[in-house]
C-alpha cells in the first residue's frame, strides 16, 4: 500500500522513538561521507528522494524477531554497526526493507557525526579518528561549470575545522536547523555571525534547509502488511539484487541470517569481524571474507558465493560449527599479525584462508603461536603466505576453485603439518606456480616504498626482525635528505641529482626497523646512526651484514655507489630465497 509521506523532521522522531526499525535481514551502514553531502545537496535542489518500502510488524510478532537500530554516531573502528535493540513485545513496529542506506544518512546528518581514519596514521591510534558533524556552507555559490551538479556545499567537518571559515564561508551546523523554529531563530543565529550584506544569501539557504526538513513530506513508502519472514526476505531481496547498492554477499547474508536458529547470525559476524580487526595494530577484514571462510571451513559447495549453498541446510551445518570456525579465525589471523602483517600491508585478505582451514582441522589451540613444538610449522606457513602474496594473480580470477581445491589437499593431510608441498602442486597445476621467473626478480627487486607488497618482500628477506611489536620500514639514506637544494648543497653534481630522487624510495634505500629506533634513528646519516646505535664494532658489522648493509658511505654522494651494490646483494638474496 502506497503512503504520501512525512517530513524528514517527522521520521527522524520517528527513528528516534524506535517505532521505525530495521530488521535483521539489512546489511550495515555502507555509504561513504560525500554520499550523504549529495544527498542532502539533491534534496535542497528538490531532485527525487526515492520510494521507501516498509515491513508493517504487528504487535504479536514484535517479540519474534530481531531488530536494530540505525546508526547515529558513525565511528569507523568503534561503531561502525546498527546497535541491536531489546525485544519490544506487543509494540507496533516498521521495519525498513528499502531506503536504510538513506535513512541512516539523514540520521547521522542531521542527528549524529561520523569519524573514519586519517591518511598515515595506525589503526590502533585513537587520534586517527577524528569526529566530524555535518555543516552546511550558508555563503558557498557554485561555479557554473560546476561538474557535479552540485549547488550546495555539504562537508563533513571538526569543530576545528567549521570555524575556518573567514569572509568567504559561514560553515551553519545541519543538526541545529532541527531545534530551529523558523525565521526569526534563523536571522538571529546569522546576524551574530555575519556583516548584514552576506545575510541575505545566507538566509536564503538556511531557510530552504529549514523547509526541506520540517516542512516537505518527502518521505513517501509502501507499506508491506504479511507477517511472514521468508516473505518478506524474498522482497528484500528481489528489490535489492537488481544492481549495486547490495552486495551478492550481503544478501546471503540476509538468507543466512533467517535460517540460523541458535545464534543471531547477523551480530556474531560483525562481532566476529571487529573482534579480528583489533588484533595486533589492526586489520579491515570485511564480512565477504567471512562469510566465505564459513564456507570454506564448513566443507559447503564450492566455496562460493551461490544462492545454492546458502540453503537451509548448509546453514545448518555452517551454524553448528560456528564456534570452531571462530576459534579457528581468530588463531589465524593472530598468527598472521605474530609474521608482522596488518590491515595496511595484508594485501589479499582471502590468502589466510587455506591457513584457517588447515588450524581449524589440526586445532593445536593458542600454544602454537608460541610453542617451539610448531616453529617450524609456523615458519612454512610463513614463507607460503609471502610467497603467495608477491605472485601476482594468485588470489585474482579463479579464487573460488583455487580455494577449494586447497582445502581438499589439507582435507586429505589431515592433522598433519602444513602440507607446502602438495600446496604448491595443487597450485601449479591450476597455473599459479609459487616459483618467481627472472623478469619477476627483476621486480621485486625494484619495488618501493608505500606499495602493500614491500613489507611482505622484506619480512622474507630480514626473518630476524621481530615483526609482533610495532615496526617501520625505514630509508637506510634519511628521504628528507633528498630534496634538490640539500642534495646541491651536499655536494651531489647537477646530472645526479635526478637519479638520486627516483631511487631514494626503492628497496635498496629501505630497511626494517622496530618503531623505537626508527625514533632514535630520525633523519641521521646511516653511518652516523649506526656508530651511536652499535658503538661496539663486531655488534655494528653483524647488524650491516644482516641487513645488507656492508658498507654504508659517510657521505651522501656516494649514495649511487651504495644503491646499486645493496641492489646486487639484494636481488641474490631474493633469487636464493624465491627463485625455486
């Protein structure tokens, strides 16, 4: 049944009374901040809003099922889900089955804030997540060959940040037009703000905001009055899978989350993946990964992302072993954190599976992180993954049957060590041979730094280094020494300097340190470093020859000479390690 509407303020109340909901078939909050912007730019140039479609829940049945709340106070890290509600017995509740993604946007713009990580900043750190609110620049005028469309600037901002604005902007908080009555309410805020001439424009704005929220009935639905889940899921579904904004996995989700019958399969998922993601400095393993690591670890289908082996049944066996399975994950990647990966250099997150499955059929339980019973184990398992990770095109097209055909082989192995070697035959046979050419040599050799494949190269090259605390890949010849003028000034001729800047960042120039003495080691010389760093000489030449670092030049001109001799040094070492 189809309904006019309400304005925005009016649903708004409405969330905020929990008389709106969303079931538990709806996937999270997805869109990113400049989404919300057009949105709200998009209604204040009157453009469509979209249909909504609601679930009418009667009151008898408000207690079956499970419902949340939509996000208000976006943190990427923290709270990034919909909080679940309580059991809400004989309440009158709508569910939305369409229009969350909206609905959320306007609930955290107009009610709430948003926080994701800042650029070079750990995972881990609390200040990489800075709040930001909605503002509304009240004096902005769009140029006419505006590529957007846009005729509204909407940011997301600090309270730093809104009060940058000078003569040019008038950043207007879009929360505070909610508790705005209307005119008189809106002149006052401007007028303490802003010299009379710019009040008029500003105004202008403010008042289409006001009008967009309080006074349009923009919020128009159908409404769907059958009480049956599997119903509605078939509509949740045939309104969702005809294009991008759902994912396939996030619908079979959805199936999953209808046919688990002892666990709410929706939240142990996301715990489970926030639960992983805190591990070590952090990782961003999505829910895709682990629904298909409940695939692979459950023995269904082929491992793949199919309506078929999302069935009742499947579901079935993938909830009964769901606590092994999450026992399984979590030793896993807290092994992979242990060989120094995280989020900003895991590239390929669906490489960790066949580890999972081969921990999940051995079950040696925490001990082997540590226990000296498993170094070995735990060292091929290494070398596997890095191998792995610098092929290209392991974990590209074919990944499905890739995986599947590694789990038969650690099927067969049983409890067994880490079966390398049928590992690699499998994967040879498929065309994805772990054994590096010349030409990729090349390289490897050459890569540089800031690619995610350059700590994986290096944790193979220097296995010493104790990858569990925090550590950074450092330039042997400090970076900051290479700009053109301290590059003149030190000496460097003219028809050099060119070719030192364009090396300065690959491997050659690059090592591995623990966080502390990169500290220490600052912009200092290498040689100057490493006599304060190692003042007794044997300890200073065997850290040199460890790192590959025999011998390090006093001064900066002779940096070509060092480059193109660790180069050599380092390609044999790569050679020896990957080129069989």
């Amino acid at each position: 049944m189809y309904q006019t509407g309400d304005t925005i303020k009016e649903t708004l109340d409405t969330i905020q009374r929990n008389d709106i909901v969303l079931p538990g078939i709806q996937r999270g909050f997805v869109w990113r901040p400049v989404q919300i912007c057009r949105l709200f730019d998009s209604l204040m140039q009157g453009y469509p809003f979209g249909t909504f479609l609601y679930w009418r829940v009667a009151p008898d049945n408000s207690d079956k099922f499970n419902f949340y709340d939509f996000v208000r106070e976006y943190h990427e890290r923290d709270n990034p889900h919909c909080p679940r509600l309580p059991r809400m017995p004989g309440r009158q509740l709508t569910a939305v089955l369409d229009g969350q993604q909206r609905l959320t946007a306007l609930n955290i713009g107009l009610r709430g804030s948003m926080a994701w990580k800042s650029p070079r900043l750990w995972w881990n750190n609390p200040a990489a997540f800075p709040e930001r609110r909605l503002y509304l620049d009240l004096l902005w005028q769009p140029e006419e060959d505006e590529e957007l469309g846009l005729k509204y600037r909407f940011d997301f901002l600090t309270s730093e940040e809104s009060s940058e604005g000078g003569d040019g902007k008038c950043w207007f908080p879009v929360e505070k037009v909610l508790s705005m009555d209307g005119g008189p309410s809106m002149v006052r805020w401007l007028l303490e703000r802003l010299r009379q001439e710019h009040v008029d424009q500003a105004y202008t704005t403010l008042d289409k905001l006001h009008s967009v929220v309080h006074k349009e009935k923009l919020v128009a639905f159908y409404e769907e009055k059958g009480q049956e889940l599997d119903k509605v899921l078939q509509i949740f579904i045939r309104m969702n899978d005809g294009g991008t904004p759902l994912s396939h996995s996030d619908l079979l989700l959805s199936t999953a989350v209808a046919q688990w019958s002892q666990h709410d399969a929706k939240e142990e998922i996301q715990k489970l993946v926030d639960e992983i993601n805190k591990i070590g400095i952090g990782f961003t393993f999505s829910q895709d990964m682990l629904l298909k690591a409940g695939l692979m670890l459950s023995d269904i289908g082929s491992v793949g992302f199919k309506v078929e082996n999302f069935n009742r049944e499947n579901m079935a066996v993938f909830e009964c072993k769901w606590d092994d399975i999450k026992r399984a994950l979590i030793l896993t990647v807290q092994l992979v954190s242990n060989f120094g990966f995280s989020g900003q250099n895991l590239r390929a997150h669906n490489a960790i599976l066949p580890i999972a499955y081969y921990l999940y059929m051995k079950r040696p339980g925490e001990a082997y992180l540590t226990h000296n019973q498993f170094q070995q184990d735990r060292q091929t398992i290494r070398e596997w993954l890095i191998r792995s990770l610098l092929k290209s095109g392991v974990w590209g097209s074919g990944l499905d049957t890739l995986l599947t055909a590694l789990r038969g082989v650690s099927k067969q192995n049983g409890s067994g060590d880490f079966p390398v070697a049928r590992m690699r035959e499998e994967m040879t046979r498929r065309g994805k041979s772990l054994a590096f050419e010349d030409e990729e040599l090349e390289e490897l050799v050459d890569m540089q730094y800031g690619s995610p494949l350059t700590f994986a190269l290096m944790s193979l090259i220097f296995p010493f280094v104790d990858l569990r605390h925090q550590f950074h890949i450092d330039h042997v010849f400090p970076r900051s020494r290479f700009t053109e003028r301290r590059l003149r000034d030190a000496g460097v001729p003219d028809d050099k300097i060119d070719g030192f800047r364009q090396r300065v960042n690959g491997l050659a120039n690059l090592q591995l340190l623990q966080g502390p003495s990169n500290i220490e080691k600052s912009s200092k010389m290498p040689a100057e470093w490493l006599a304060e760093g190692f003042p007794d000489l044997s300890t200073r030449r065997e850290y040199q020859k460890n790192h590959l670092l025999e011998p390090v030049p006093e001064a900066i001109t002779e940096f070509d000479a060092f480059y193109d001799a660790r180069r050599e040094r380092l390609k044999t070492s790569i050679g020896q390690l990957l080129g069989r």
